[in-house]
C-alpha cells in the first residue's frame, strides 16, 4: 500500500524519477510492515529435488542428511510393450512403459553409504536396501581409488571419469511406470560419517592451523552449501555457541560454556578523565538493548523423526506480536535437541541484550574475546565480546551471560505421513481353471492366476506362460495380493446338497494380515465366500482365526460351481485353497495356448515361480446328468432317463428348459469303468431304453458293475453320474 501511495506522490512532485524513488521508498515501508519475520541463516531447502545445471555447487554432507543431488549423466528413455487384459473374450490393450539409466552426484566429500531413497516422495528404495521397481542402483562412495562405473565406461569409452573424490549413484534400467514415465525427483539418505558430527571435519579445508575443542552433542547431520569457512561456522554457531581466536596465527574454536570453562576475575575499573571517554568516575558504563527482534522465537530445522522434513521448534516463553525471528539451521535434529537448541538461542540473546563497558589498566594476555570474566560488584559472568588497547587501558566490551541452562521442555515432532518401508516378498503363484459361468463364450477357457506373497510390501510379479522350457511373457499382476494359501487338516467327503454345520477345515493362509469373514446363509445364497479346496468350490459360512493367519472354516457347502462330483471325495491336508471372493487375475487363454503351466517373477523372485493350471478342461466339460432313474417296465425292459444339465446356467425358473450350450445333444451310457467301459450306447436324448433280453444279459454277464451315464459336450464328455450297480 505505502509502494502505491508515495508512488504517486512521487509522480506528483518530480515526475518519472519521482515515481521511482517514492516506489522504491514505499516498498522498503511495505518491506517493514507487511514482510515476513526474520530469518537469519542459511536458508533450509524445502527437500530440494534432484536437478542438472551445469555449475551447480555439490554439498558437503556431514554424518546422516538427506539431500537431492545433481544428475551428471543420463540415456534416453527406453520404450518396452506389453499386451495385458483380453481375458473372458474382452480385447487385449498394449500398455507402454519407459525405463532410463542415469547417475547422479550426491556430495563432494566422500560418504559412508546410501540408506533409504524417494522419488517424487514416496520410497524408492528402502532401508534394506531393496529397489521398490525394477532397475539396478550402484553407489560409489566417493574414495580415492574408485574406478569408473561399467555403464558409464561403455558408454562413454575413455573420455569417462571415475569421478574420484565426488560420491555419486548410477541407477541402470530404471522402471519408470510408477512416476509418469519420467526421471522423477529424488532425494537421498546419505550416511556420510559414523556417530555425531564433528566440527573439526567442517572446518578442515581451513588453510590455518586449527584448534578445535567443540563438541556438537545430538547433532546427526549438516549440509553445507558451499561458501566461505565463516558461514558455515556462523550457522552452526547460532544453534551450538562457541568462541573463535585467531590472534595466535591459528584457528581456535573453543566452547566458552559458563558452566565448565574456567573464569577469570577483572581487576577494579580505571577512570578515564578525558570528557569523551565513558563511564565517567566509576570507569564503567552499564547498558541495555531494548530490541526485542534479536531474540528468536524457533528455529526451523532438518527433523529425523519426519525423515528429514523441515520442522519447526519455537522457543518458550518468547511469544510476540507482529514480526519474529527465526533461525534457520541446515542440520538433522530430533525434536526435543531442537526445542533445547531454540531455548538456549533465546535465552542467550535475551540475556547479551545486558552490555557492560569496562576499561582495565592491566595487560592480561588471558584476557581475549571469548573468555568469561565476573565484575566486581556485578552479579554473575560475563564474556568478553571485544576489546580495545588505548593509552588510557584496555577498554573491554562485556555481554551478560544466563545464570543457568533452563529445564528442558517437553515437545514433540508432529505428525508426518511418511511412505511406508516393507520389504517386498517373495511372489506365491496358484493357477487354476474354472468351469464355465455363463459369461462370455461358453468356447472360451476361464483360466485364472491368484499371485500373492507372505508380506504387503509385494510389488507385484510379470506373469509367464511356460512353453517347451521357456518363458513367454502373458502379462502383468498388479501389487494386489490373492488370499490363498492350503489346507492344514483333510477334508472327508460330504454332500452338496445342503449346508454341512458339522463338517470344519482348517486353512494356513499365505500371510499372517489375510482376513477371511462369517457370512449368513442368505450370504451363501447370493455367493460369498466362494472358495477354492483343491479342484473344488466351496463356500463357507463361519471363519474362525486360530492365529498366525490359521483359519477354522465351518458351515460348509460343498461342491458348488459344478464341481458336485468333487464333494463326494475326500480333500486331503496340503491341498490348494483361493478365496474367489478375492478376484484371482483373469488369463487369456489365447496367450496360455497348450501350456500347462504359468510362472511368475517379482522383484524379491531369484528364480521363477512355477505353477501348475489345476482343473485343466473343466471350463468346457460338461455337467454330469441328474435326476437318473431306472424304471422297470411290464415286460421286463428298462426305461433310463435323466434331466439335462448345462454349462453356466446355475438357475432355472421351470418354464423353460437350460440352453444346451452344446454343439449338439448327446449322451453316453455305460456299465464298468468310465474310463474303460465293457459296454457303451450313445443316445440324442436324455433316456434310452433296454430290452428284456438286454436287461436279462447285463444281469448275467456284468453282475456287480456300475451302470452310468455322461453328456458328451463339444470339447469333453461330462463327469459320469451313477444309476445303480447291476444286480
């Protein structure tokens, strides 16, 4: 507003140039009373991300920071497809996703290793060292001896350094799907030093001989930018205090703790009787500052528990209207070190505000800038901040110095939404066909994959159809994990006509956070819980945890989806089990071709895993008969007949009979072993008629042998339904 005012008046008095200068005036006004609070240090970086400019500065990183870095080499991206989806009769879409090898500079000082890495945020690699996509990383740490990275000599022949002193990462066909198919930004752990960090390491490349008795307690990390000696040593004095020499032609940084560090006593004041010399008779002069903008109200730091994000710790007791101070410290701190370090910086500069000037005729050469002193006649110590040799003494400029280190305050990091750490799984792969739900062709094969793995870190797997010893890649499976696992207890063969409360199964669920649920029995009706036992469908009513993602399943009902004749066998212990509720992965059949198998590999997958397709054909075979009677007629015949079934149609409303879903009707009747039957008639319809002498011959010759009959479908012939055994 003051920048648009005396803009005016400017233009008013003196024209053009008038304007300018009352803008420029307006704006410091503007500056004054609109500005943001103070902030004094070297600005902390918002988790910069990683750039390439050429002439960019390369930090020096100090124990454990977490830093972007600057990209030095890179190749074009690299374009792969892949033909994912085209299952159920649905067309297949070709997905494109991009990869990219690129290396980049990390810190100009070598480090000790690179722990956890973000792109775009979120974890890249994580604490265990494990890559969240696909791509290899390589860290050189920046020795002397380094060699020159394999990628980067081969591409770059003998022009490429081994860049010998920097510390940097080659990251070699990165997958790129997950980040826009883009290099996305990154920041990295870097662990550049063991333990606590050291100021004698930040001020090494000092040309000086150094002295340095100065520990940095709780200090876990530090960048420093670049620039002159002085601003790093400034901005890590103002959050850890200690006093500089350099009158014995060398460096020496010393701590200058009231607490520990001996005190000297200054000998009585001298009087000055010159008129312009202070302190008049007493040879002293008492002040006090009264600038409440030199005490700082926080400090914005580098937080470990939020992974490095910037934080902020405001010191007690120093809350003020209009404008603050706020130190930045480009440091990793915990909370409660910071809140102590904003604390001590304020109480410091409240306490310096206190200014005493006193001249001394005594020549101490102890008595230089940083050393603490008391007064006769005043209260507590004091350190010295200048001095100044006249002919009248030696005039000494004192600050006041806290009585003691106040009581540590209570204070905690805040809440931070970091990406979760899990460690990715091996892949744990079940395959599997099904018959026919009466969607899509009833031609068409309903073949499934249910991938999954014993930990949520999974990242998912690329999908193979396993032909003649090699892979042929089908697809991919996505990060969601199927509940499967396999039965711990055998199963004894029951009916499939109703619910069996008695009958239970005990389940090992592949991971210990898969959930199963109790449903009613309207539930059942409308299909929950359908599950996967070996080559039968079940459904369940009650799911019992037994702990460790150990299930008891009870309330079974057996044998639905067609797979009726399965419930009349036993399940033994070991057997597969899939919850179908958990949306197993569609195949396309076109892609599975004539294998048998599928395989999968995943990040955490040394080897493929293999699979074999259980339940093969049965999408395509027919339903075996029902309703089988044999009636004896007057003369001695039998009439057999029997009601139809078909493929995919689960309900019928008594009107009209179920589509055939067959290329044409017909049945095979047959005594002995289906698959090697001593006798067989075919038949268009659903009966078939046997004379007496027939009847009269089978009794004789096939006493004892099973009389049944199967549909003969387009591509298989239905499981064989029993009429009875012939007596």
């Amino acid at each position: 507003m003051a920048t648009i005012v005396l803009s005016a008046v400017g233009t008013a008095i003196g024209g053009p140039i008038g304007s300018t200068i009352g803008a420029m005036i307006g704006s410091q006004i503007d500056q004054m009373i609109f500005g943001p609070g103070d902030r004094e240090g070297p600005r902390l970086e918002e988790l910069a991300v990683t750039t390439s400019s050429y002439g960019a500065a390369l930090p020096r990183h100090f124990g454990t920071m977490r830093a972007a870095g600057s990209i030095i080499w890179a190749t074009d991206l690299v374009e792969s497809s892949e033909d994912v989806g085209g299952g159920k009769g649905q067309p297949s879409t070709t997905t494109y996703s991009y990869s990219s090898s690129f290396a980049v500079a990390l810190a100009s000082r070598p480090i000790r290793s690179v722990r956890r890495i973000w792109a775009d945020g979120n974890l890249l690699r994580g604490a265990a060292g494990d890559l969240k996509v696909g791509g290899e990383l390589r860290v050189y740490h920046g020795t002397g001896d380094q060699l020159p990275d394999p990628l980067l000599a081969s591409a770059e022949g003998a022009r490429c350094p081994a860049y010998r002193g920097l510390a940097y990462c080659v990251f070699e066909d990165l997958q790129l799907g997950d980040y826009g198919n883009r290099i996305p930004a990154l920041t990295f752990e870097i662990v550049a030093d063991d333990g606590e960090v050291s100021l004698a390491d930040m001020a090494a490349p000092a040309d000086t001989p150094q002295a340095i008795a100065r520990d940095l307690p709780s200090l876990e990390g530090f960048t420093d930018g670049g620039g002159p000696l002085r601003d790093t040593l400034g901005a890590i004095g103002q959050a850890y205090p200690f006093m500089c020499d350099t009158s014995r032609s060398r460096l020496d940084l010393f701590d200058g703790n009231p607490e520990s560090d001996p005190v000297a006593t200054l000998p009585v004041a001298v009087v000055d009787p010159s008129p312009d010399a202070f302190g008049g008779s007493k040879g002293l002069s008492r002040r006090q500052r009264a600038d409440a903008m030199r005490v700082p109200t926080g400090m914005r730091y580098y937080d470990v528990e939020r992974d490095f994000q910037p934080g902020l710790q405001r010191a007690g007791g120093q809350a003020r209207k209009g404008r603050s101070r706020i130190l930045e410290f480009p440091g990793a701190l915990a909370a409660r070190t910071a809140r102590e370090l904003a604390d001590g910086a304020a109480q410091r500069a409240s306490w310096s505000q206190e200014m005493l000037a006193y001249r001394v005729a005594e020549i101490d050469p102890a008595l230089t800038p940083g050393r603490l002193v008391t007064v006769p006649g005043h209260h507590g110590k004091w350190r010295i901040e200048a001095w100044e040799w006249r002919d009248t003494g030696l005039e000494l400029e004192l600050i006041r110095l806290p009585h003691r280190k106040g009581v540590p305050a209570t204070t905690d990091a805040g809440r931070s939404l970091t990406p979760r750490d899990e460690v990715p799984g091996e892949t744990l792969l079940m395959a599997f066909e099904l018959p026919w739900d009466g969607t899509a062709s009833s031609d068409v094969r309903q073949i499934f994959a249910a991938p999954s793995s014993a930990t949520s870190g999974w990242t998912g797997a690329t999908l193979y159809a396993e032909s003649g010893g090699s892979l042929v890649p089908i697809g991919g499976t996505g990060t969601r994990r199927s509940i499967i696992g396999h039965a711990e207890s055998a199963l004894a063969p029951g009916s499939a006509a109703f619910i069996d409360r008695q009958a239970s199964v005990e389940v090992q669920l592949g991971s210990a956070d898969f959930l199963l649920s109790s449903v009613t029995a309207e539930d059942i009706a409308d299909g929950a819980n359908r599950a996967l036992l070996g080559d039968e469908i079940i459904q369940f009513c009650a799911a019992e945890p037994l702990g460790i993602g150990r299930w008891r399943l009870r309330g079974l009902l057996r044998g639905r989806g067609g797979t009726e004749h399965l419930a009349q066998q036993a399940v033994p212990a070991g057997a597969n089990f899939v919850l179908l509720d958990g949306k197993p992965l569609v195949l396309d059949p076109a892609k599975i071709g004539s294998s048998t198998s599928v395989a999968a590999i995943g990040l955490a997958d040394s080897a493929a895993v293999s699979a074999e397709i259980a339940g093969l054909g049965s999408t395509r075979r027919p339903l075996a008969p029902v309703r089988l009677m044999c009636v004896i007629r007057a003369d001695g015949g039998w009439t057999l007949c029997w009601t139809r079934r078909s493929r995919g149609s689960w309900t019928w409303d008594g009107v009209v009979d179920v589509p055939l879903n067959e290329q044409s009707e017909l049945y095979e009747i047959g005594i002995g072993d289906p698959d090697q039957p001593d006798m067989a008639w075919q038949s268009p319809l659903p009966e078939l008629q046997l004379a007496p002498t027939e009847v009269s011959k089978l009794q004789t010759d096939h006493a004892g042998k099973a009389l049944w009959v199967r549909q003969i479908g387009s591509h298989a012939r239905s499981p064989a339904s029993l009429f009875t055994d012939i007596a």
